[in-house]
C-alpha cells in the first residue's frame, strides 16, 4: 500500500509540472502572437 501511495504521489507531481509547463507555453505563444501585429 506504501508503495502505492508514493506512485500515487510522483503521478499527482507529473500532472501539476505538465499544467503548469502547459500555462506558461500558452502564455508564450500569446506574447509572441500580440508581438507580431
């Protein structure tokens, strides 16, 4: 069951590194888009 929890753990870690790796790449690609016009 400890083993669990721990993967548990490193799975809920990947998917909030993913989240926010994904808002600061949509805010990149806004910057660059308003840069452009």
């Amino acid at each position: 069951m400890e083993s669990y929890q721990s993967l548990l753990g490193v799975i809920t870690h990947f998917c909030t590194c993913c989240f926010i790796f994904q808002l600061f790449f949509q805010l990149r690609i806004k910057r660059t888009k308003e840069n452009n016009k």
